[in-house]
C-alpha cells in the first residue's frame, strides 16, 4: 500500500461516519478517540460554514428573528448527526437542511419567509454537497444536487432588496422557477427558467437519450441539445459515459 | 500598487472583505494584506484596497502531495498577477483523497514519509516555476498521531526547504498547538526546524473548541505567550520579511483585528512607519 493510499484511508475516516465503525490501520487504536473528536470539529466547522452563506439573506433578519441557521450546528440533534455524517455527502446536506429549515420555519414572519427559506436552503444543498455522481452512463443524469424549485415570489429581486435593508412589498408577488446547481469546480448557479427549460431538466434521468428527452419535452431534438448543454455548463446535467 | 516595505518588518493581517471599508479608512494600521479568498466580483472596495495595500497570495491553490492541473496552475498565476507580492504561499497539507470522493475541505498535514516528500518537492517547484513567484510553504498542525510516519514533522520540512528552495511562513499557532497536544515545550519543539529559511510569520489567537476539548485557533487576539514565541523566532531567522495576523472569519471584528495588528506592532517593537518601495 503507497503513503499515498493510507493518506486516503487517514482521510475517509475522518469524512466518513460509516469507515469510523471499522479500525483503521493507519490510527493506532489509543489515538482513535481523538480522531473521532477532530471528525466532529471538521463536520461542524464545515456544515456552519456552508449555514452561515447559505442562509445569510434571513440571517438579515435576526433581530427580529433571534434565529440564524447556524445555530442548528450547536444542537444536540446535530451532535447525534455527527455519528452518521458523511462530510459533503447529499444525504447529509439533506438531513442539515431539513434541521436548518425547521429552527428557521418555527417563527412566521413576512408572507414570503417560507419561500426565502425555501431558496436558502435549495441554495445550501449545493453549497454543502462535494459529493460527485459515481457510475458511467451513456445518457445525460443531473447534476447530484441540482434542483428546481417554484416560488410564488420572485426572488431574483427581492434578494437585492433585502441585502440593502428595504423590504419586500406585495409588487414582488410573481411565481418564477429556480434552478439550482453546481459545477465539479464548485462552482453555485442560481437561474431562472423557462418552462421548457424546465421540462428538459426534469426529463433528464440518466437513461433517456437526447431525442428521448426532446421528445418528453416536447421541443425539437436541435432546441433539446442547445439546452442540454446549457445545463451542462452550469453543472445541472453531466455527461459522464 | 504599493510595494513591499523593504525597510523593516511588514506587520499585516488578512483580508476580510467586511473589513474593507474600516481598513480604508484606517491608513497605515496594516502594511499588508493575505488573500485568503479571490475578491468577490460584488467587493466594490477591492480595486482600493488593491491600490492601497501590498497583497500576498494566499489562497488555497492546490494540495501539493498531488501534481496540480493546468487550470489550478493558470488559476495560482492569475491571481499573482493580479496581487503581484513578493512571494505566494501554498500549506503542507493533504485534505482530498486522490479519486475527489473525500474531502475535508480544512487544512491537514500529510504522512511525513519519503514518498510525501517526494511529492511536495517536486509539485511545489513546478508551481513556483509556472506561477513566476517564490513560493512559502506553511506549517500545518496534527491534532492526532499516525502510523506510518518516517520522520518528525521537523526534518520533513528541513528536507522540503533544502531540496526545493522553498521558503518558511511559520505558522507559530499552529506549532504552539502541534507541542501542545504532544505534551511538548514549545520552543524546544519550535527549535527543531529551519528557522533559517523563515520568511513570513503568522500570529493568532487559540481558544477551547467544544469538539477537540482543548485549544484550536480562533480569530481571537495573539495570546502573550504566541507573541512571544513569534519574536523568538524572529531573533533567529534572518530572512524573515513579515509577520502577519492569521485572522480570517465573518465573525472577526474590527476591533479585534486593530487590536492585534497593533499587539503584534508592540511585540516585535515595529512602529507604524512610512511605506518604502522594496
């Protein structure tokens, strides 16, 4: 085995919950404790790191709230998550999600929390998920954490209102679709779709062939493939044959 | 753009954007800025502070147990040429495994092995070269012991500076933390690496983590005793150029980072002086 590989199982111990049941070869047995409580430290700082961007447009509001997202990283329900946790898996930007939406969901503020929150936190799924689909396909799959979403408000501009301080006024009562992504690179995509955008990105499902997908659609197979690359680009729909 | 004081010691910290406006309006408190992160393309105060402050790459550029890719290489050169420091800065650290399925997304060191070795030399030299910069390499602490080790972290990084030309931003933290969960002196355990090869120093604060049960850097104030270890080393390399705060959090203060800007000021007895052309 090359340094470099036990490198790779020093590494997976420390990401992974699941690898920490079994012994590690390259921890010896009395310095395990410890490396179980620097995986806890790790998991922490990088889910309320990704809270903290993820949901800083209602942390905007958190005099009147008395609650940021992050504060879910203090919990004893993320503690009892940390013993499961794979760091940047989906499942767990999930699970964290679901924790954030819920401390935040508690209070009701203005009619358009719910669909901030909503934003938020489709925003975090993308922000907190390094994990990459495994597994070759002949046909397009979608991006692991990509998604879209409706909103009976519109977002795009409301987010800049909020960021300088004004509020959000019944003129922003518009449904707009979202859809959320990111690149290998890491890179985070928020754009509005069309509805056939849309319908390309929900028929997208790793088995279906281009002219399938059109087809599903309902647009032409050239449309099809101008929009399949589109969504490549921005890290929604992957080629991975 | 303002160049390097070459005059005396550079005492600097880290650039955090929500800062940028107070560090405009602050004049000579800091002579130089770390770059963590990219400038935003919303940071309406870069091109400012860009004109106002010498900048030093530090951004995370790539793990160098592993060769870096054309687009990490051509990224690491954008950005010097966009900050054009005297030298950019690169961590011993290895955080992804090799096939992206995990990572740690933190700093955390490598095997101290030959293999490692080989690896960091050579990756490191080719950033150097495509990049156009001297590169300096920080020290980064483990929090647990390892199997498979075949040397100290100290003779890694002698080895690593002699063959590959590199030079040392010490990370006295870190050091401090590495001594103190080996139940070790800190200035005799600092004592064993090349303190001939330091460039630039990093000084911060420690404090308990709930997680770890014991201490871990924190964008607090430099503790006394992390100030004094700095000046010591000072005292002993010859090549040092900066000593600068490691404070990078959205939760850092202003007052806090003036604070210890000036605490590191009065500790390595450098007064806020004018800036020289280096």
């Amino acid at each position: 085995m090359s340094d470099r590989t036990v490198q790779d199982e020093i590494i997976g111990y420390l990401a992974d919950a699941g690898l920490r049941i079994r012994a590690s070869s390259a921890i010896p047995a009395g310095e395990r404790p410890k490396a179980t409580r620097f995986a806890h430290f790790l998991a922490r700082r990088y889910y309320r790191d990704r809270l903290a961007r993820s949901f800083r447009y209602s942390h905007r509001l958190f005099r009147e709230t008395g609650r940021a997202a992050e504060q879910v990283a203090d919990s004893q329900e993320f503690s009892g998550f940390l013993e499961t946790c794979v760091m940047g898996s989906l499942a767990s930007a999930q699970r964290v999600s679901e924790m954030a939406r819920a401390h935040l969901s508690a209070i009701s503020l203005e009619p358009w929390w719910a669909d901030l929150l909503d934003y938020e936190r489709a925003y975090f799924l993308q922000a907190a998920t390094a994990e990459r689909a495994t597994g070759a396909t002949e046909q397009p799959a979608r991006g692991l954490s990509a998604l879209c979403w409706h909103f009976a408000w519109a977002l795009p501009e409301m987010l800049p209102r909020l960021r300088s301080g004004e509020p959000g006024g019944d003129d922003l009562r518009r449904e707009s679709t979202l859809l959320f992504s990111r690149t290998h690179m890491g890179r985070i995509y928020v754009v509005e779709v069309e509805a056939a955008m849309e319908r390309i990105f929900t028929a997208v499902d790793g088995l279906r062939t281009s002219e399938q997908i059109a087809g599903a659609a309902g647009v032409s197979p050239d449309s099809a493939r101008r929009m399949l690359a589109a969504l490549a680009n921005i890290g929604a729909v992957e080629f991975r044959s | 753009m303002p160049a390097f004081a070459c005059d005396r010691l550079s005492i600097g910290t880290f650039y955090n954007p929500h800062l940028a406006e107070t560090l405009l309006s602050r004049g000579d408190a800091v002579d130089h800025l770390s770059m963590a992160d990219p400038p935003a393309a919303d940071d309406a105060f870069f091109p400012r502070i860009r004109e106002r402050f010498p900048l030093l790459l530090h951004d995370y550029l790539g793990q160098l147990a592993d060769p870096l890719s054309h687009h990490a290489l051509a990224r690491a050169r954008n950005l010097q040429q966009l900050y054009r420091g005297p030298w950019i800065a690169e961590h011993f650290q290895c955080l992804h495994t090799e096939d992206g399925k995990y990572t740690l997304d933190y700093v955390f060191p490598p095997l101290y092995t030959e293999e490692f070795l080989r690896r960091f030399v050579g990756n490191a030299r080719r950033l150097a070269d495509f990049v156009g910069a001297s590169l300096v390499m920080e020290n980064i602490p483990g929090f647990f012991a390892v199997d498979h080790a075949q040397m100290s972290e100290a003779e890694f990084l002698r080895r690593f500076f002699d063959e590959s030309g590199c030079g040392f931003l010490i990370d006295v933290p870190h050091l401090w933390l590495a001594a103190h969960y080996q139940k070790r002196d800190a200035r005799a355990y600092i004592g064993e690496f090349p303190l001939d090869k330091v460039v630039e120093i990093h000084v911060g604060g420690v404090d308990d983590d709930c997680d770890l049960g014991g201490p871990w850097v924190a964008p607090t104030l430099p503790t006394p005793e992390i100030l004094e270890l700095g000046v010591w080393i000072a005292e002993r390399a010859p090549g040092l150029r900066a000593v600068t705060v490691d404070q990078f959090s959205p939760s850092l203060t202003a007052e806090v980072m003036f604070e210890s800007v000036e605490m590191t000021r009065a500790a390595f007895g450098v007064t806020a002086a004018r800036r020289k052309t280096a």
